[in-house]
C-alpha cells in the first residue's frame, strides 16, 4: 500500500511568500514531470515525520493534491542548517510505464552468523549503504537485502553478488566488482596482534644477543675451578 501524504495547490510564490508560508508551519514545494508543474504546501509537522521514515524515501508515494490523488516519488528536500526545519520539497509524477532511476537502501541480514564474525572474531564494514537502480514503478522495492551469511573474514561482497527482485537493474556509477561489506580483523586487534609479535622478537632477539656472552663465560668459570 502506498504511503500517502496531503498537500494543496500554492497560491503565492517567491521567497517572500514562502517565508509567510513557512512561518505558518507549512513548507513549499513542487510536483513536476508528465504535464505542468504545481506549486504546493503541506503540512511542516506531517511532512517532517513522513520523512524520518526510510520507505518515504523510496517508495511510489500517493500525493493527495486538493483531493486529487497522482503517484510521485521524492526528489529532493532542503532542511534549515541547524533547525529541525524543512524549507522545501521536490516530488516527480510517475508514468507506470516508464522506467524510473533511484536510489534504493540495501538492508544487511546474517551478519551475526558470517564466518568471519562468528568465529573469525572480524567486524563487517559498509561499503555501500544504497544502490543505485532502474526498474518499472511497480517494480520498485522499498529496500534490497544483501545476505552476509557466508561471508569469510577477509572477504567482500560485491554488487555482483546481489540478487535483485524481479524486474531491477543496476545503473548510476556502481561497477560488477565494487565491494559492498567486508569482513575485517578489528583494528585494536590487529595493532595488539603487532605489539605482541613486535615484543616477542625482541624478546628472542635479547636471548639470542646473550648466548655468546654466556659461552664466553663458562670457559672462564671453569678454569677457575
């Protein structure tokens, strides 16, 4: 089902006017795409909790625009510097037949039973923590789940090795062989692990510079005797 959100038709534009309509807890935006665009506002409140949710993000919204609904997907936001504040928001209209580009969240399942961390004592590094897609609006997934369950410390996933839904591609920047989570040795294990083998060799290397005094030695105490 697809996620809604309310908005009506903006009347006044410029920065002024948007500056009245922010004031009033409403945020400007547009919904551009087949057709002409239309300037809109919302609700700031609604629309700021609709945005903490992840599947906001990247699913196919159902945009109630003056009891009209229109399928649209999110573009782009702007949010004040340092208030908890949206200043303005982009939504596309969605052609169900045309193929659409985003970017999707990758969700991380087995890292708890992966090799490399079950019993190689790694930690799994995000390489990437979304994927870049094409596929048909009804096609769209929400996220894309990328399995560490065979994962070996050392190893890497790559975008290769994802299996996508029915239906989505790969596209944008992403390459076969770019790594998506690997497995490593923490690095205070690693810095420990060095110390320990730094102080063992000096160890041995104190050990080997004392033998020969200590040959020399042993003549010298007998011949006392």
């Amino acid at each position: 089902m697809a996620i809604e959100i309310a908005a009506t038709t903006r009347k006044a534009q410029g920065t002024g006017a948007s500056r009245r309509l922010r004031k009033t807890n409403r945020v400007p935006g547009i919904v551009y795409g087949t057709g002409e665009a239309s300037m809109i506002e919302l609700d700031h409140n609604t629309l700021y909790y609709a945005l903490r949710n992840e599947a906001f993000h990247a699913s196919i919204l159902s945009l109630d625009l003056d009891g009209k609904k229109q399928s649209v997907l999110l573009r782009d936001f702007q949010m004040h510097p340092f208030r908890q504040q949206v200043l303005h928001i982009d939504f596309q209209r969605v052609d169900a037949k045309k193929k659409i580009h985003m970017k999707v969240p990758l969700h991380f399942i087995n890292a708890d039973i992966a090799p490399g961390v079950k019993t190689g004592g790694g930690i799994i590094s995000h390489v990437l923590n979304d994927l870049e897609i094409t596929c048909l609006p009804a096609d769209l997934p929400a996220a894309i789940e990328v399995d560490l369950a065979a994962l070996d410390l050392g190893h890497s996933i790559h975008v290769s090795d994802i299996k996508l839904p029915k239906g989505v591609e790969v596209s944008g920047h992403h390459h076969a062989s770019d790594a998506v989570a690997t497995v490593q040795v923490p690095r205070g294990h690693v810095e420990a692990a060095a110390e320990a083998a730094a102080s063992e060799a000096a160890s041995a290397a104190a050990t080997a510079a004392a033998a020969p005094a200590a040959a020399a030695a042993k003549p010298a105490a007998d011949a006392k005797k």
